[in-house]
C-alpha cells in the first residue's frame, strides 16, 4: 500500500493495538501479533495473475476494524 502503516498501543498495559493510516483512521486492533500480522497481509501484493483465477471484486466493509471487541 501506498499509506503509512503504524501500531499504537490502546490500553496502559499494551496488551492491546490499533493499526493506523497516514489519515489517523484505524484499520484494524487485536494484539501486536495480530496487527503484526494483518500489516503483512495488507502490505503483501496479491497475486491476481495466476492462471486459472477468478477474480471476483469484492466490496469494501468499513465496519469490520477490529479482531478483539472493545
């Protein structure tokens, strides 16, 4: 992605994070393995080109931001 990605910790203890765009928005919480995890599946390019693929769009929920319900 072009946006900056970064992990800010939610809570005192740190046990739980928030990923953030460039723009201040959160994209996603859960634990630092999870927004570990979740920066390398947004950062990592998909491979959309491989034969015998279906690409099917699909939209874009912005109410799914968190793994842990706060």
């Amino acid at each position: 992605m072009s946006i900056e990605e970064i992990i800010h910790p939610l809570d005192a203890a740190g046990t739980i994070y928030a990923i953030h765009d460039s723009n201040g928005n959160v994209i996603g919480t859960g634990t630092r393995e999870v927004c570990e995890i979740l920066l390398y599946i947004i950062g990592t390019p998909q491979a959309t080109n491989m034969p015998g693929r279906i690409n099917v769009p699909m939209e874009r929920r912005p109410n799914v931001r968190s793994a842990i319900a706060i």
